[in-house]
C-alpha cells in the first residue's frame, strides 16, 4: 500500500512538474523530502535526505534533517552513526546538532555516553545540562540525585524547572509497597499481600482457593482420619496455594514499583519531548 502511494505521488508530481524540469532534481527531491518528513513518513524522508546530501554534501539543513528523520523513524543507531560521520570531534557539533544527538543518545539508552556528551559540549546551556542529567537519573531509577540537578538550576524561571521539580518529588515520594511486607501479609491471611498491593481481586481469589482446599483437607481428615487420601490430595493443592500465594504477593508488590516508576518515566519523557521537540 505504501509503495502504491508514493508511485501515484511520484506519478501526479512527474505531471505537475514535467514542464518545469527534471523530477530528480535537488529542489523537487527537496520538497519530496519534505512532504514525506511532514506526513510521518521518516524512513522514506531519511533517504531522500540522504540523496540530497549526495548532491550537497556539506548542507548543515540536509544533515540535520537526516538525524530528525532518523530520530523519529525509529533508526537511532543510524543517527547516531550519521552524526559521527557529519562530526567526528562531538565537540565541534553546533547546538542544533548536538541537541539532536543528544535526543538520539538518550533514545538508544546510551546513558554514560549521554552524561559524557553534554558535560564536554561547549554549546550546551548549564540549565539544558542540568534537565538532561536529570532525565537520565529519572529514567534510570535514581531519584535522589535526579533531584538534586533539578535544584542546582540557578534559573527557576525555566520552563522545565517547576515541572521536573514535581515530578522528581513524586518520584521520591512514591508510594511504593515493600514485597517483604506484602510476602508477610499473605504469610498471616492469604491474599492479603496481593490486596496490599492494589491487586484485590487477585487477592480474593487466592484467600478463597486456599481457605477452600484448607477446608477440604480439613474433611476428608476428620471424616476418614490421617490416612485420608482426600485430606492429603486437597491439603497439598492447598498448601501449594499458600507458597505461590506468597511468592505472587511478592511479585504484585513489584510490579506495583514498577508501574510507579513507570509512569515517572512516561511523564519525564513527555515533558522533555515537549520542550525539545
């Protein structure tokens, strides 16, 4: 479907622009770029880029289109690749540039190469350092000293400033269930550690499985005494339910960190992208 879309393009642009020249030429391929980088469709807008800059090689707008392109089609290595070829002393890179490698470092996880980049780079204002040192401490887990680059910003007039500052508190604030103590709830009453860790109904299950076998194996003992082969079968079932009930709880009680830390990571994400578009 795709390719049938860009051959009635090419098609439809060759009839427009017939009479004006040659369809390939640097300026059509150009706005062909452009169309394509506009309607979303990077990968396709990265090799027409690329072809542009076959023509001029040394076009700063070209070259930063291709990273843009790279960037948000999702081909980060080759981005990251391409800014080393358009510089290879990552000290030399303009803002622009180094804007854009920096998203495109922080979107392959390369953390440490991150935090060395910006702390090298000439151009970088000491705010813009602080809200990316930042963002790296809050997408990998370290809240406290994320924090701490929030506050060292002298300016607490920038955009940034009051939005990461919230989000960094919520961060540190939580609030976070302990697994030691969800595994101790259900280890008193079954499924109460998943109920602790926001998961209820999973927890109403696991009390009623578990008190059910327990009563089961209660019967078939007192009807048939030790040698109940019904007391057994259901005692183990049920004894079985108990253990995973605590290991389950365990687990609820971390993926409930997790889904927090998350969704700290999500909000980080939106208001960096918002910010550096």
């Amino acid at each position: 479907m795709t390719r049938r879309i860009l051959f009635l393009f090419l098609l439809n642009a060759s009839l427009a622009y017939g009479q004006e020249g040659n369809l390939f030429d640097r300026s059509h391929t150009h706005r062909f770029a452009d169309h394509l980088f506009k309607s979303g469709q990077y990968e396709f807008a990265a090799r027409e880029y690329e072809r542009l800059l076959f023509l001029a090689p040394q076009n700063d707008t070209f070259q930063l289109q291709v990273l843009r392109a790279y960037r948000l089609g999702a081909q980060t290595e080759k981005g990251i690749q391409r800014s080393h070829d358009f510089f290879p002393d990552t000290k030399s890179m303009p803002w622009p540039f180094a804007l854009e490698y920096t998203k495109l470092s922080l979107n392959a996880r390369q953390w440490e190469n991150t935090l060395s980049f910006i702390q090298t780079s000439p151009v970088f204002p000491e705010a813009d350092k602080k809200i990316v040192q930042s963002s790296i401490f809050l997408f990998t887990d370290r809240f406290q000293e994320a924090r701490q680059h929030i506050i060292a910003i002298q300016d607490t007039t920038h955009f940034l400033y009051p939005a990461y500052l919230n989000v960094t508190e919520k961060a540190l604030q939580g609030p976070y269930k302990k697994p030691w103590v969800a595994g101790g709830l259900s280890l008193i009453l079954p499924g109460a550690g998943k109920a602790y860790a926001g998961q209820w109904k999973d927890g109403l299950v696991s009390l009623i499985f578990t008190a059910g076998m327990a009563f089961q194996s209660y019967r078939g003992f007192t009807q048939q005494g030790i040698r109940s082969t019904k007391g057994w079968i259901y005692g183990g079932l049920g004894l079985g339910f108990y253990g995973g009930n605590i290991f389950g709880s365990i687990k609820a009680a971390k993926q409930y960190n997790s889904r927090k830390r998350d969704a700290i990571k999500h909000e980080t994400s939106a208001l960096f992208t918002t910010y550096y578009p």
